[in-house]
C-alpha cells in the first residue's frame, strides 16, 4: 500500500504521463526497426500496396496467426479492411518469441487499437508450430 502511494507521488512530481499504463517500448523499438519502413510509423500501411496496423480488421480477428505472420511473412491475396492486398511481407527470422511478444503487443496498441494482451507463452506456442 505504501508502495502505491509512494508511486503515485512519484508519478505526480515528474509528471509522467504513462503512470499506470505499459507503453511498450521494447516493441516500439522493434517496431521502428523491422516493419515501419513499410507499415509506417502510424501504421496506416500505404495505399493499395502495403495494409494498414491501425484499425485494421485483420490484426483484430487472426491474433493467432500474428507470430507466423511476423516470423514468416506473408503473401496471397489477404484483405484488410475490405480492401485486398497481394504483395508479398518478407520474413523476420531472427526474432525471438519474447521480442514477438512485445512486437505483437505493441501493434495491439498503437495508434487507438484495443486488440488485447498478447501473452509470452501464446506466442510461444504459435512460434513453435510455424518453424
Ligand atoms: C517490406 C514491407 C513490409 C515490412 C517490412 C513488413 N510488412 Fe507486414 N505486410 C506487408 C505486406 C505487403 C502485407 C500484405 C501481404 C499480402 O498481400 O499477403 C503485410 C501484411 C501484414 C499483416 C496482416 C495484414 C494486416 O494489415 O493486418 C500484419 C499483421 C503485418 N503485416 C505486420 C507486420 C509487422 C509487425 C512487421 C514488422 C515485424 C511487418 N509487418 C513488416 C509488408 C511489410
């Protein structure tokens, strides 16, 4: 309790305005560095060509197929939104199953997305079954 309390003030005096709430910053980083040269840095993807993160309808409805998606990359026809994309995502191999983890929550919510808690053993799981 006297923790909390201790926090609380702690936050209050530095003004920090993410007290309280996770802003994973390990998989911002991760982000900037492996998919916002093609998703961007709002997530918004690019026309017709890459889908977009934010909002997107895909992310939303397949969480358990986003550690294959980021591990193996993706092609064929998917569709985001509506909208139909066919270009191809290249792999990401080198990307351990704890840095999935705080990728996949990261892109769960950035930019207003509310798509859930992704857990390190979920991950775990999916990462093993898509070698
Ligand atoms: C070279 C460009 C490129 C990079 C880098 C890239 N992607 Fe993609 N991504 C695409 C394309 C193109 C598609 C659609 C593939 C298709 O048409 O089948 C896609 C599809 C997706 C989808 C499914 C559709 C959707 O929009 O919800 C997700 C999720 C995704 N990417 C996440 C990521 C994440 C996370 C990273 C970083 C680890 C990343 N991508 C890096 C180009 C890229």
């Amino acid at each position: 309790m006297r923790t909390l309390t201790l926090i609380t003030l702690l936050c209050l005096l530095i003004g920090a305005q993410n007290c309280g709430k996770t802003d994973y910053r390990q998989g911002k980083a991760l982000y900037t560095q492996h998919c916002a040269n093609c998703h961007l840095e709002h997530g918004k993807g690019l026309g017709i060509l890459i889908p977009p993160l934010a909002n997107s309808d895909w992310l939303k409805n397949n969480q358990d197929q986003i550690t294959c998606v980021i591990r193996n990359g993706m092609e064929g026809p998917v569709v985001v939104n509506d909208t139909t994309y066919n270009q191809v995502m290249p792999a990401n191999i080198e990307l351990t199953d704890f840095q999935i983890t705080n990728l996949t929550n990261y892109i769960n919510h950035a930019w207003g997305n509310d798509y859930g808690v992704a857990k390190l053993e979920d991950i775990r799981e999916q990462f093993e079954s898509c070698r």
